[in-house]
C-alpha cells in the first residue's frame, strides 16, 4: 500500500501561477524577474525587505539604479546568459 501526501491548499495544477506564488512566499530566498531592459517585474516579499521597500516599491526599477553602474557591470554579464 502506498502511502499519498495531502494535497496542497488551492488548484495547483489547474492554476499554475498559484503554485509559484505560494513557493515564493514560502521560500526562504530572494526571488526575483528581471526583464532583457534588465528593469525588475516582480519580487517576492524577501527579496523586498533585503532593500527595506515593498515588493511594489522595486517593480520597474532598472536594476543598475538599484545596485549601482560599478556593481551592475560586474553582474550584467550573468544576467545576459540568464
């Protein structure tokens, strides 16, 4: 007899955008997307408080503003293979 874990709280599999917002939340790691203009989209909540801003605050921000041109130039080249 197998043993079957409970299911998760929501529709998962028919609303996947819930799966990864709950995984987000729920994670101890900073998350993040960054566009091609390398412009930030989306954070989740830990990723936010790192800057002590809402996620809202960083939505749209150019990632160079955030970090600074010296710092974003030493990183660019990872988020160009990304």
């Amino acid at each position: 007899m197998r043993a079957t874990q409970p299911s998760p709280p929501g529709d998962f599999l028919e609303d996947p955008a819930s799966l990864c917002e709950a995984l987000a939340r729920s994670t101890g790691a900073m998350i993040g997307y960054i566009d091609r203009e390398f412009r930030i989209r989306w954070t989740n909540q830990r990723f936010a408080e790192w800057y002590q801003v809402a996620p809202k605050d960083l939505a749209g921000r150019a990632v160079i503003d955030l970090y600074g041109p010296e710092a974003f130039h030493s990183f660019a080249p990872h988020f160009e293979r990304a």
